[in-house]
C-alpha cells in the first residue's frame, strides 16, 4: 500500500497550484497552515484531489474542505488509501 508523505504533497501543490514568490515549501511545513503558506481552499482542494487521483482513491470534497494543513492533507490520503485496502 503506497503512503503519501508531506514531498508529496509538496509536489502536488506545486503542480497543482504553483508557488508563490514568498512561499518557502522548503521549510517544516507539516503544521502550517495553508493560508500561512499562500495556498486558498481551492489550492487544497485540487491537490487533495490530485493525489487522490494519482492513487486510485477519492477523498470526499467535504472532508478536504476542513483540511488546514499539509499533515492534515497527507493524513486524509493515507486514511483512503487505507480503508481502500481493506474494502
């Protein structure tokens, strides 16, 4: 079972979303918000989406909705693709 981590969603906001001239992804971002790191809802909600594509599993767009940060985001992935594996 494949586990996303925070390069992940790294990656996928970057493709997603880009990168704003001030926003340092480089830095420990797990707990910052995405608003703290330039990003809207609908940054979040298409990199929530984005890798729940790439993984063959989807994430209700309520539940991405409460996610504030980019932990947050890769705890809900994990969640899916854990009880994908187990259906």
């Amino acid at each position: 079972m494949p586990v996303i981590t925070l390069d992940d969603v790294k990656r996928a906001l970057v493709e997603g979303a880009g990168v704003d001239a001030g926003v340092d992804l480089e830095r420990g971002i797990a707990t910052l918000t995405f608003e703290e790191l330039g990003y809207d809802s609908l940054a979040v909600l298409e990199t929530g989406l984005r890798l729940g594509r790439e993984n063959g599993v989807e994430i209700d767009d309520e539940q991405l909705a409460d996610i504030e940060t980019p932990q947050d985001l890769a705890d809900a992935v994990n969640l899916a693709l854990a009880e994908a594996a187990v259906a």
